[in-house]
C-alpha cells in the first residue's frame, strides 16, 4: 500500500504540466508559439513530451505500475479477508482485566444461564460459545467498504485508460433555422479529438436539424440560458428518414447511440450581397467570431469570388473580402461602432472592403474568421472602402462594386462526445464514496464473557472488550452492553 501511494503521489505529480503547460491536443498553435518563445527549454520541454503529457510513456509507466501494484495490494488483502470471513472469533483471553475496556460481577445465575444471556444481549454480532466464555466480534463491514473502495478505484483507472483508448470529441458550428450536421465522419467537424483507438471511420451515425434559436439575457448581458429546436435521426431513423423532436439546452444535451450531443454556445452570421460592375450578385453569409462574450461583438471575415471570369489570375486581382465588427446592438462613440448588448436590437456592422489576391487558391489551409495579412502585407490584398452600416445600407467601391448588409442569422456551437466507459465511470465513481464512508463510520471491535462458577455457588461474569480500530465511541457502546450482560449482579466493579 505504501507503494501505491507514492505511485498516486508521482501519478499526481506527472499529471500537473498538463494542466501548467499548453497541450498539442487541446491546442497546437500556442505549443508552437510557447517553445519560440522559450527557445531551448521549449525545445527540451517538446522533447520530452510535456506538451502531451497524458499520451507520453513516462506517464503511462507510472498508470500501469499504480495498476499492478494496487493488484499486488488488494488480492492479498482479498484471500486474508475471506479467511477471517470464515474463521471464528478470537478465543477469550485468559485475563480480560488487562483488556481496555473490563467489568465483572457476581451473578446468581450459572455460568451456561450467564453466556446464554450475554448471546442474547449480543444478538447481531457473530459470535461463538466456549464451554463458560463467549467470543463475538463486529465491524466487519469496515475491511469490506475498504476493499470496496480501493477495487473500485482501480475499476476508474481502468474505466479511463479505456475512455481515453475508445473515446472522441468534436466540435462543429451550425446554423440556426436549418442548418444540419451529420457524425458521418472527422471532415464533418470544425475541431475533432479522437482516442488512440478512433480512427474516425466508425462513428456512430447520427443527423441533427437546427431549428429556432433562442438565448434570454439579464439586463447586464449576462446570459442566462441558450435554447435550440432540433430534429434529430439516428439508427433505424436514418433508413426510414424519420426525424424526432428535441429540445436542446445548456447542461441538457441529446443522448443518442451511445453519443451525447452538447450545446456549448452561439454567435452571428452577418449575410452580404457584393453586386459586381457587370450587375451580377453573389450573397454569402459565413459565421463571425464573438470578440466580446459578454456583448457578442464580433469580428469576421465574408469572403468573395467575382464571377463569370475564367482567367484565374485576373480572378485572383478582383476578389472582395468583407471584414470588421458585427455588433448586435449598437453603441456609436462619434464614428467608432461597438456592442452593448448580446441579443439582436438594430445589428450594425463596421466593414473594411478588401479588393485583391485573398490567398485562398495557393493550397494551404485559411481561417474563416480572418484575411491572410501576408496578402496585406505584400500589397496584394489591399483595403478600398470603410463604413458603418445598418441592415439594407451599402457601401459602393471606387470600381462600382456595390456591398450591401443585408441580415443576421443565429448560429450554434455543438460539440459531441462519445465515451463507452462513462457509464462505469459513474458507478466506480459511486461505489468509491460508498465503500469510503463505510470503511470511516464502521469501527470493528470485539467483547468477551466468562462465566467461572465460585465457591458460594454464585457465578463470576467478566467482559472485555477491544476496539480494533479507533476507540473513539466504544466506551459508551460497551458500557451499554456490559450493563446488560450484568443487570442482575448483586455487586460488581467496572474499569
């Protein structure tokens, strides 16, 4: 056990720079950017696996050898406790006086009449009858509750090593009022994290429909619960193409196959309409990013391609970005625009228009909430037009390219969790509390009787008594019973 302990303590220990340190799998850019900033010890740091501590083999050592030694402590422990399960109680003692807890007195009763009256008063324990004594011990549910915790403790261990091996998270934005998702595959997410085990092409196959938004606010922007209508399909559902109502909510999330479908949060989807010189029009609405959780003032990125030119250079020369801030409800300082609130009250947006190469055809990945500043940066990418506008205002360019601002749409932020082991995990959980507060309120303890019959043909009755764990609150206890073994003595003494 002592060796389990120091494992827990080193298990402790190693698992702190996951919390102190940034993870790769959590998030890679600020691993990137703590080990440019710390140069060689970032370097030793990566090297060593601190940025991924839960999946290095120093840390699994220290599991695996917690796992094997609380095994090495708990069977042996199991096979004692059986055998005392089974074994009698401990013989009377030849000298209950020298016991902690004693009392004696003459009774005129026999011996055989004093041992039956003390197996009545012990009635509950489990006790055995010599010839004139009386053994009987109690408390064995403590070493129970004990082995309860201690094997559900290795049962959570267990439970999250295979978590860890089976399970997956991921993180997707839909939009309200008709945007769908579908746990087809890892493409599907914005983020996902698999197991060591998931290799994204056996997920369990389910679709949500996002419905009506609606999120209610205190009168200082303080949110105080967000709400999606939803249609839900998964198992036979899909084959039949049925769909089931759902209503989902912060904290209440949909279980479905085994996956659990969360609410985590919502933003705003601002939708321009960019008409081009030759009178054509493209309408796109992209999410935007809240900058403010407390306003939901958000900065975003709308991006555009112009149509009906083949030459991809001069396509790449004429390309629009729409960038700035949304704010749901508005609050001018002279020209700057900002937020005061998070529900949507008159929505104003302060763009800056974007004409040139965004950088989007050259292979490599791009935010959607933002322009690549290199194209800034290198004069290819170059800001033509600022303005704040209301709902249905636009904004005209130098070349006559029109953007117009023409609504707001709520989206949602969904994150699905699977775990084939949380069921157990609860129940380990449970059974850790249980067995500890059993193991912590239960005392074992024990009581002796002996009946010598004297030479007056009256009988001597002594009791002792031992508290196997802490005494505390057995004195009472064997006053109380040693009272009713000797209630009918004629004179007697206590100690």
């Amino acid at each position: 056990m002592r060796t389990a302990l120091t494992l827990l303590f080193l298990l402790a220990l190693a698992a702190m720079p996951g919390a102190l340190l940034p993870q790769l799998s959590l998030n890679a850019a600020k691993v990137d950017q703590y080990v440019a900033d710390h140069g060689w010890w970032g370097d030793l740091l990566l090297k060593l696996g601190f940025f991924e501590v839960y999946a290095t083999p120093w840390f699994a050592a220290i599991y695996l050898l917690l796992f094997v030694s609380l095994v090495g402590c708990l069977l042996p422990r199991t096979f004692e406790y059986f055998k005392q399960m089974r074994a009698k109680p401990v013989l009377t003692p030849r000298n209950l006086s020298r016991m902690p807890h004693h009392a004696r007195a003459e009774l005129d009763v026999t011996p055989d009449e004093a041992v039956e009256r003390a197996r009545k008063v012990l009635r509950g324990w489990r006790a055995d009858a010599g010839e004139g004594t009386l053994s009987a011990e109690r408390g064995f549910l403590r070493e129970t509750g004990n082995l309860v915790f201690h094997f559900a403790l290795l049962g959570l261990l267990v439970s999250f090593a295979l978590g860890k091996m089976f399970s997956y998270e991921g993180q997707v934005i839909v939009q309200a009022n008709g945007g769908q998702f579908c746990n087809g595959g890892i493409f599907n997410y914005d983020s996902f994290r698999p197991g060591l085990r998931v290799d994204g092409t056996d997920l369990t196959p389910f679709c949500v429909e996002i419905g009506e938004f609606s999120a209610e606010y205190l009168e200082n922007g303080q949110p105080v619960g967000y709400q999606a209508d939803i249609r839900y399909q998964s198992g036979d559902d899909i084959a039949a193409n049925s769909w089931k109502p759902y209503t989902l909510q912060v904290n209440h999330p949909l279980r479905t196959g085994g996956d659990r479908l969360y609410l985590l949060g919502h933003g705003y989807t601002p939708t321009f309409t960019v008409t081009f010189p030759n009178g054509e029009k493209r309408t796109q609405g992209i999410q935007w990013l809240p900058a403010d959780q407390l306003t939901l003032a958000s900065e975003g990125a709308t991006k555009f391609d112009p149509p009906g030119i083949t030459d991809s250079e001069t396509r790449r020369k004429n390309q629009i970005a729409v960038t700035g801030l949304l704010a749901p409800t508005p609050l001018l300082h002279g020209g700057i625009l900002s937020s005061k609130y998070p529900a949507l009250n008159n929505p104003m947006v302060a763009v800056d228009v974007y004409r040139g190469d965004l950088g989007v055809d050259d292979g490599r990945g791009q935010s959607i909430f933002s322009i690549d500043q290199r194209m800034v940066d290198q004069g290819r990418l170059q800001k033509v037009a600022r303005k704040n506008l209301a709902l249905g205002e636009e904004i005209a360019l130098d070349d006559g390219t029109k953007v117009r601002f023409d609504s707001v749409s709520d989206w949602v932020s969904l994150q699905v969790s699977h775990d084939p082991t949380q069921g157990y995990v609860l129940v380990f959980a449970i059974l850790i509390i249980l067995g500890l507060g059993v193991s912590l309120t239960v005392k074992r303890r024990r009581v002796w009787v002996r009946a010598t019959r004297l030479d007056d043909g009256r009988t001597l009755v002594e009791v002792g008594g031992l508290a196997r764990t802490d005494q505390a609150g057995y004195g009472e206890e064997f006053t109380r019973l040693a009272r009713a073994v000797l209630s009918s003595g004629a004179s007697g003494e206590k100690s």
